[in-house]
C-alpha cells in the first residue's frame, strides 16, 4: 500500500511541475510576442525619423547651393 501512495504522490508531483511549465512557456511566449512587436514598432519609427533627417539634409543642401 505504501508504495502505490508513492507511486501516486510521484505522479501528482510531475503533473504540477508540468503545470508549472506549462503556464511558465505560455508566458514567455506572450512577452515574446509583445517584445516583436514593440521591436517592429520601434524599427518602423526609426526608419521614418531616418526618412526624415535625410528629407532636412536633402533640403539644406539645396539651398545652400
């Protein structure tokens, strides 16, 4: 009888850390998710400040000439 209680404490004990596991990778991949995003974002911003600079650039080097 004893043995069949560790057996079934064993048991129980591998599902919660599966649980655990489990709910850990789903939030990692929830920030993950978010982190791409907030870099996509971030990248789309800076290419138009990019696109912006060289628009000033373009137009002080016109009228300097």
């Amino acid at each position: 009888m004893q043995k069949k209680n560790y057996f079934i404490y064993l048991f129980l004990f591998y599902l919660l850390l599966l649980q655990t596991l489990t709910d850990t990778i789903v939030q990692l991949r929830t920030t993950h998710s978010v982190t791409i995003a907030k870099i996509a974002e971030h990248k789309r911003k800076q290419i138009e400040l990019n696109h912006r600079v060289l628009k000033v650039m373009d137009v002080s080097v016109i009228s300097c000439n």
